[in-house]
C-alpha cells in the first residue's frame, strides 16, 4: 500500500509526528488503540471521520519505518 496518500509529516501538526493527512490523529496512536485490543471496525466507530485505507496506511507506514531501520548489534 502506498502511505503517502494518506500520511502526512508536517512540524506544525502534531510536532512532526506522522498524522492522518487532514487530521491530527497520529500513526502512533492507531497502533497503540490496535495493541490494546482495538480492530479496524472499533477503530472506525470511535473516529467515523476515518476511512479503512487510512488506517491500513497507518499500519502500512508503521511496518515501512520498522523495516527501514537500522539495527545496531551490542556487544
């Protein structure tokens, strides 16, 4: 899925975190609600302004940076 459609970095919303575009509802916070039990349908019932896709580009965009960053081996 391409994120870019729907998220958003900009310093003046939310300081830079990555938003919703047209929201200040933060990638981090759907993957907190998601990690406290949360699925797609309650997540829609309790933001109806939000839309299935923006919520799987949240996801999408946080897999991305996951995967995208550097591991930096102890020793």
């Amino acid at each position: 899925m391409n994120h870019n459609k729907y998220i958003e970095r900009n310093p003046k919303i939310m300081l830079g975190k990555p938003v919703i575009k047209g929201t200040r509802i933060t990638v981090e916070l759907i993957m907190r609600k998601m990690a406290d039990g949360y699925n797609i349908e309650e997540l829609l019932k309790d933001y109806p302004h939000l839309s299935t896709e923006q919520i799987k580009a949240s996801l999408a965009y946080a897999a991305d940076v996951i995967a995208n960053e550097e591991v930096h081996e102890t020793i």
